[in-house]
C-alpha cells in the first residue's frame, strides 16, 4: 500500500518539474531562457522576463499584479 502511494506521488512531481521545464525554454530554439524578475513597487506589479540569449530576444513580458 505504502510502495504505491509512494509511486503516485514520484509521477506528480515528475510531471510538474517537466512543466516547469517546458515554460523555461525557447519556443524558438530550446535554449535555456534567462528569467527576470523586477518589482515595481509603485503599483505594486512584479514584471517577469523571458530572454533568450541565443535568439537574443525577449519571449514573453508577464505582469503580475498583487494587490
Ligand atoms: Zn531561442
């Protein structure tokens, strides 16, 4: 019972780093993106950046607001 419990748990975890991994690389080329974080403390928004250093540009701009 226990051993299986244990299984389940490993496959999640997997899963999850695997997503992780999916949202950190070039859509482009699959090179490693670099990730930026900033907070803009003046209306309260953490601005995060994706860049890729091998196509040289910047994949994705997110702001998170929280209030
Ligand atoms: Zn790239």
């Amino acid at each position: 019972m226990d051993s299986q419990k244990n299984t389940s748990h490993k496959d999640t975890s997997l899963k999850h780093l695997q997503f992780i991994e999916n949202q950190n690389n070039c859509a482009l080329c699959g090179s490693v993106l670099e990730i930026h974080v900033e907070s803009l403390l003046e209306d309260s928004t953490i601005k995060e950046e994706a860049y890729c250093p091998h196509c040289q540009l910047k994949t994705r701009v997110k702001h998170h607001k929280c209030h």
